[in-house]
C-alpha cells in the first residue's frame, strides 16, 4: 500500500463530473490497483475513488505531478498535487480475514453440540461450512430433512442479516441442499436487523451464553 499526503486538487471526470479544490489530503494507492482520496472529517468513506481494474500514470515533464487513475470505462480521476507532504510504501501482505470473537466463537461451538435446542429433530451437518464467499457457521437439517443454514453473531444487526442473505444465495444453487432456509442467531437481534431477517424469510433466534453452556435454563427464545 502507498500512503501520500499532499496538497492537491481532484477532478472527477466520467457519468458525472466532480471538483475537489485543493486542500491538505490523504491519497491511498492499494495493490489491487484502487486509488482513494481522504479528508481528515471522517471515519473511513473516500471524498472520491476509483475502484479496480484501474490504471495509474504519473506525469512528467510539463505533467509533472499529475496522477491520472484511469477505469475500463474510460472514467478518469485526475490529482493535481501542488506539494507532496509525505510519500511511503509498505508491504501489508495476504489478510488473514476477519476472525469472530472468542464470544461467537464459543457460542458456535456450543449450539453445534447442542443442535437439537434450536427444534425437536434438528440434526447437525457440520460447523463452518465454506462457500465460496467463506464459512457458513453451522449447516444443519430440521425434523422434516430441510437444509438449514445458521449465522451466529455476539449482537445482531443489518451486516450479518446481509451475509446470511448471501450465503443462502450460494447455497440454494447446490442441489443437493436446496431448499436451504436461514436461521440469524444472536445474543441480541437490533429491531432493524430483525424485520430485515423476517422480510427475508430468515428465522431470528436469541441465544443466552449461560444456558447453552447448562448454566441455566436451557431454552432458547424463538421468534
């Protein structure tokens, strides 16, 4: 990854056209070839980008400092810096990807051993199952033999309703799992995510921590 900080103006020019005026900025180059242009103002959302394949020239001569970033649509983002602040790069290697809290971790292990709380019948296929888009936590089947795909998160909201969503669409394509539902289980659902889930034809279950491991009543609440 190459980080530069410099005074530069952006210019935008593809469907639509835009104009950043110059100003002190922070300007991202990944190894995927994605350029993005940040302000110190926020958390982590670009003022603009371009996003891969995408090539990047420097200029020279008469061009000199200037970066044009260039898509296969022909879309151009062009960054004319005025003074180079800072310029490094760094080697960040492979991501390991997001690894899930000890918490959900646990939990998945503990309602994969106990399988049959989340219905009479239901039978466990096996945790972690991989797709192409990564593991679905649990893959079970219900008492009718209907194939069940359950996401475990600590606290429930719209981003995991989303990848549960994903993974079924994966799923449904093998035919030796179709019909496949989904089951979005948490120790706490938000209101959002949980009318999302139920749009979805998604099942929202709440998990108590201490009652899967025997501490207490072992039912879970099913809604």
């Amino acid at each position: 990854m190459r980080l530069v900080i410099a005074r530069c103006s952006v210019d935008y020019a593809g469907r639509l056209t835009a104009h950043l005026p110059s100003a002190p900025r922070l300007i991202l180059v990944k190894a995927d070839g994605s350029v993005s242009i940040h302000a110190d103002d926020r958390a982590y959302k670009p003022l603009n980008w371009m996003s891969p394949p995408c090539t990047l020239k420097e200029g020279a001569g008469d061009q000199a400092g200037v970066w044009t970033v260039v898509n296969k649509a022909g879309e151009k983002l062009i960054i004319t810096m005025e003074e180079v602040l800072h310029d490094s790069s760094h080697e960040l290697g492979v991501d390991p990807g997001l690894i899930k809290d000890g918490v959900e971790a646990h939990l998945q292990e503990l309602l994969a051993d106990r399988i049959d709380t989340l219905g009479e019948g239901y039978t466990l296929i096996r945790r972690e199952y991989m797709t192409a888009i990564g593991p679905v936590d649990i893959l079970c089947r219900d008492a009718s033999g209907a194939t069940v795909a359950v996401e475990i998160k600590r606290r429930g909201e719209i981003d995991g309703v989303e990848q549960l969503t994903r993974y079924l669409e994966l799923l449904n394509r093998d035919p030796h799992l179709a019909p496949v539902r989904g089951v979005f289980a948490a120790q706490e659902i938000k209101p959002q995510a949980r009318v999302l889930a139920s749009d979805r034809g998604m099942d929202c279950v709440v998990l108590d921590y201490d009652a899967l491991r025997g501490i207490e009543d072992d039912k879970l609440r099913l809604f």
